[in-house]
C-alpha cells in the first residue's frame, strides 16, 4: 500500500476549469470518497492520479514518488469502472488473469493470485462463466478480482454501484468495505451519491465546481460542514436553511426569538443563514427534551410515508420550506408542534456561506 499526496493540482479542458489547486493528502491504507454532484471533477481527479489524464499543473505523488510522467501500467495502480469492462468472450478465470498474462507473470503465480481473490470475494463456482451468465453484482465481483490479482499500491473505483439496483448496491458497499479491510491496502473511490460516501470512506472530500469544500470524517462533514454546500449537499435529506436576524441580542428567524447567550460563540454581523437537518427538528412530544427547547407550530404542506419514518413538509416562514423526519407511527392533523434543541442549530456568515463554528 501507498500513501497518495496531490499538490496544488489543476486541469483545463481548453478555456473550461475542470479542478482548481486541489492539495490533498490521501494516508496509506486510508479509504478516501470523493463525492460532488455531476460535472465537480471528481472522475477527472481519479483518472489523473491513475495517469488516464495529465494534469496542466501541480504534482501527483504515490508512494512518496512523484509519477507526473510515468505511464499508467507503470504507477502500480489498479482501477475498477462502472462499466465492469469485461471482455464478453473470456470466462471469468480469463478475465480476472489477462492482466497478469500481458505483463508476462508466471503461470503459477497467476493460479495463486487467482484463487486467493475468488476465494476473498466468493466466486470459486463461476470460473468457467462468460460475463453474459452473471448477475451485476457478480459482473463487479469479477471486476474487483482483476483489480486484486494486480496487488496494487492504491485501487481506483469510478462510482463501481451505479449501474446496481438499490438493494445490491447496498449489499456491494458491504462487500467492498470488508475487501478493504481484508486487503489494507489505499482506496480512492468517486461516487455522486452521499449515502454511498457517508457510510463507505474514512475520509470524504467534498468536491463543488472543481475546488475541495471539505475534506474530513463522515461525522465531521454532516454534523459540522464548513459551508452550505456541504451542508445541504450531503446527507439523506439537505440540510433546512433560513435567514436570521441578530438584534439586541436575540437571534431571528421565522417567528422564533433565541437569545445569545444560550449559543456557544458569538455573533459578529446583523445577518446570517441558520440551519438545521430534519432529523433535529422533532415534534413536542418526543421523549427527548433539552432545557432551552424551541418550540414551534407549523403546517404541514405534505408528508411522504417511508414505512420506518415520515418527512413532513412545512413552512417555516413565508419564503422557506423545511422538512422534519418523525417516526413512521406519529399520526398529526395539519398543525404540528415541533421543537429544535439549540445546540443542533448551525450557523452560515450570509455572504460567503462559511460556517460560523470555529473549526
């Protein structure tokens, strides 16, 4: 394994900037998401560390080597795609070991990289099948054991679930996490999916229009986000925002009044942005209450039904739509009474959507 160290990275597709000075530093054995909506850089990142794409500036190193001009098959990489890319009339045995074949390794050494991966992810029982005869999840088994036979420094995954339906992507991300704790070896994986990125890395780097907005644990990016797109762009639900006042050292917003002094910091502007993720507003009659609660009614505009839990609908002032999870059991008229500890509050400077917390 290898740690992977980028240095003030940037990359041009003519006149358009796809990433602008990315510094990041991946440890070894770490298993490092980078996640962003469609279009953030976040393949194109992945396909310059792999040496698919050259960067126009910054140094890439793997291994404490810089490898800016060596060729892909020589960086000791091995990436995995979202399309499988398997060759439809190779079995499986063949597949996984054309790699090898190309670079001349010996025979039996071949056989014993071989077998030790479709032992490691179960696939002992299709070595004679073409790639048509497979399941998806068993397409991206085979996949993964080409990518393990390389005994690579750092494995590349380009959002690998994708093609997936929901339930198989879910049983894939297990599989993956216990391939990497099997393997200890350095993982950089893109996907566009929060929830895949949440519960998959050690380390998440959000990425937006090509500039890293954060890049930290998955505790640390939902529950302290250091600006509003983090904020409202991961997580199973965004983040609820609204405008707030401060005046007289009470803090606004919609028809609540929350004094200073109950906040951890200060305050040092007349405007800012308040938020508040859904699971954090609860109704009044939650077993959970804090001393300080803030109480509030609204009315529900709609209520999507999840079995396990509902997210109710509301208006939390004339312009601002939020929403809160409750239990899937909680019966309400059109009226709810909700409440909000003021410690699950977070607050944004309202010109550059940064976090206020202090990091």
């Amino acid at each position: 394994m290898a740690n992977v160290i980028l240095e003030n990275i940037s990359k041009n597709f003519g006149k358009k900037e796809i990433l602008n000075d990315i510094n990041l530093e991946i440890k070894e054995g770490e298993f490092v998401v980078l996640v962003g909506a469609s279009g953030c850089g976040k393949s194109t990142l992945l396909r310059m560390i792999a040496g698919l794409e050259h960067q126009n500036a910054g140094d890439i190193i793997i291994g404490n080597k810089i490898v800016n001009d060596i060729t892909p098959k020589d960086r000791n990489i091995a990436m995995v795609f979202q399309n499988y890319a398997l060759y439809p009339h190779l079995n499986v045995r063949e597949n996984i070991a054309l790699g090898l074949k190309v670079r001349h390794v010996a025979k039996c050494e071949i056989e014993r990289r071989i077998l030790r991966a479709v032992e490691i992810l179960k696939l002992e029982d299709y070595l004679n099948a073409r790639p048509k005869e497979l399941s998806g999840g068993q397409r991206q088994r085979v996949a993964l054991a080409r990518a393990i036979v390389r005994e690579p420094l750092v494995f590349l995954m380009d959002e690998p679930l994708s093609n997936l339906d929901a339930k198989l992507r879910i049983q894939m991300r297990a599989e993956i996490k216990k391939l990497h704790k099997k393997l200890k070896t350095t993982f950089i994986y893109v996907t566009h999916d929060q929830t895949e990125a949440l519960t998959m890395g050690d380390k998440i780097v959000v990425l937006n229009e090509g500039k890293i907005q954060q890049a930290d644990t998955p505790y640390n990016i939902y529950h302290h986000p250091k600006n509003i797109f983090v904020a409202t762009f991961m997580g199973t639900h965004p983040m609820n925002i609204a405008p707030a006042e401060i005046k007289e050292g009470f803090i606004r917003f919609g028809n609540i009044a929350l004094s200073e002094d109950i906040m951890p910091y200060k305050f040092n502007a007349s405007k800012v942005l308040m938020g508040v993720r859904s699971e954090n507003i609860l109704p009044q009659d939650s077993p959970i209450f804090h001393f300080n609660t803030i109480k509030f009614s609204a009315k529900i505009t709609f209520e999507e039904n999840l079995g396990s839990h509902k997210n109710l609908y509301f208006k939390f002032d004339d312009n601002t739509e939020f929403c809160a999870v409750v239990p899937g059991d909680s019966k309400y008229g059109e009226s709810v009474e909700f409440s909000i500890n003021p410690r699950d509050l977070h607050f944004f400077d309202y010109d550059t959507k940064m976090s206020l917390e202090k990091f």
